[in-house]
C-alpha cells in the first residue's frame, strides 16, 4: 500500500503496521487464505491453496484505535515478508510436539521405576 489512509471514523493519519499471531512456534504475521478454514489434526487448520495466502497488513488510527486490515499480495505493495514459511513452522511445531512427548515418556519411566 502507497500512500497515506484516512481513518474512516475521524479523518486522522494511519498508521502501518501488522498484527501477530501467536503460535507453537512462536509470533508470526497473520495471512489470509482463500476458502473456508479445514480442520487439521496436525496443525489446527489446512492450508491448502499456499500459493495463495496473503499477508495481513493492518493500519492503526492513532487518535481513534481503529484497526482497518487488508491482504495485499507482495507483487501489489513491493514488501517483502520476512520470517519462517507456513511449512516450516508446522515442522517446527511437529518437532516440538514430539520432543515434548518424549521429555514426558522419559519421566513417566523414572516415575514408574522409583
């Protein structure tokens, strides 16, 4: 997005910025997906269109609080967007899971040889 947006509600500047979406893996930016979410029992959603997911932008008034977010592709608005891919982070969350689920094997073993 170029250019400066108006708040709709009082007319002020907005701001840029984003909105982050806490994960297994960490705080990432949110994106939008085409179609209707599908359970996953691995990662909580399917993503299945990944070529198609967008970054959320989100611009904040900052005399009102308003928050007005758009999903503008890289192509549109030049930005790049940094950090670990979709896929990536669901692998990390697996390896987590499981490192987690052996941590607890291991002191369910200690506690029952005691």
């Amino acid at each position: 997005m170029k250019g400066s947006v108006e708040c709709i509600r009082c007319n002020a500047h907005m701001e840029f910025g984003w909105v982050a979406d806490n994960t297994q893996a960490g705080l990432t930016q949110q994106n939008w997906s085409p179609g209707e979410p599908q359970p996953s029992f691995w990662t909580g959603l399917k993503v299945e269109k990944k070529d198609q997911v967008v970054p959320v932008t989100t611009l904040r008034c900052p005399k009102c609080g308003y928050l007005e977010s758009y999903a503008i592709s890289q192509s549109q608005n030049g930005v790049i967007v940094s950090g670990r891919s979709s896929s990536q982070r669901q692998l990390a969350a697996v390896l987590i899971g499981l490192v987690a689920l052996l941590v607890a094997f291991g002191v369910a073993l200690l506690i029952r040889t005691k």
